[in-house]
C-alpha cells in the first residue's frame, strides 16, 4: 500500500481488513478504531492488527495471517545464510559484516511465540488517553489483543515441530 499511513488509512476506511503496523499507529489505532493486536513483533516494531468483527467472519485466513508471520520469524532466527543476502538486497546495504551484526542484534527480540508483551505499557497507556477516554481506566491487556491464533500454533506442536525441521 505504499506506506504505514496508507495502511493505517485503509484500515480506517474499512478498505483493508488487517495490515501490519508500527506500534505507534497500532496503539493509535486501537483508541480510534477499536483494533486489536493479533501479534506483536519485538518491542517498537509494531504488530498485525484488526477488527474483533473480521476474526469472527475470517477466523480460518486470520490464523493463516499469523502463521505466515511465525513462520519468518523461524526462518529469520534460524537462517542466516538465507536472511542476510536478503537483508542486504532490501536495505540495499553492502557492508555484509554490518549486516550479520543488525541480523544477530535483532535475533534475540523476536520470541519463537510471538505473543503481546505491552502488558508493561498498559499504565502509560491509561495515563496518556484517560483524560480523553475515561473507560481507559477500566482496561485489561487481554482487551487489547487476541493470542489464541499464536496459543493455537503452540498449542498443536506447531512452532516446535518448527524449530526442530519436522513442520511439515
């Protein structure tokens, strides 16, 4: 779509019904249009969010959505021989060395499960909008998100089948 804000637009809209976002336009999201987090990326880098009413109408390409962003991470966490070359391709970036250093520094963030983990957020959160949106206060993480597509890949054996090459 071009950019974040285009995202975030046709989202708004109702033209999209999901689409990744940086966390700022998630959280900005969430008090404007009521979204959801369905995954979230290591903290600053955002997560996948949308209505409660599409996870009901499309719970089956939902869950795909999700499995096809757990299946990178595994990919990114376990193949470097295969992400680098592509890292240095999309940040069109040819210091290979500085490339293995970003990939090894980003390794660690992103969780083999990767559920939300802005529960430490949520006080700041309540600070910041419960002067324009009084019923901030009364909020809960699990108001926020929805990990049963990730408790649902765990759950199967799924991600571990991953990580041990049997996923299949």
């Amino acid at each position: 779509m071009g950019s974040f804000q285009a995202i975030y637009a046709a989202l708004g809209t109702g033209k999209v019904d999901a689409g990744y976002l940086p966390v700022d336009l998630r959280f900005r999201g969430q008090n404007e249009f009521g979204w959801n987090v369905l995954l979230a990326l290591p903290t600053g880098l955002g997560g996948i969010v949308t209505t409660r009413r599409f996870i009901t109408a499309k719970r089956g390409i939902v869950a795909e959505v999700v499995k096809g962003f757990v299946d990178p991470i595994h990919l990114f966490k376990t193949q470097p021989d295969i992400i680098v070359p592509l890292l240095q391709r999309f940040l069109q970036f040819s210091d290979r060395k500085g490339l293995e250093q970003l990939h090894a520094f980003y390794v660690p963030l992103f969780r083999t499960v990767p559920k939300p983990t802005f529960f430490s957020e949520m006080q700041r959160l309540k600070d910041t909008f419960s002067k324009q949106y009084p019923a901030v206060q009364k909020l809960q993480p699990e108001d926020l998100y929805d990990s049963s597509f990730v408790d649902e890949l765990d759950r199967s054996g799924y991600i571990q089948r991953l990580y041990s090459g049997k996923a299949n």
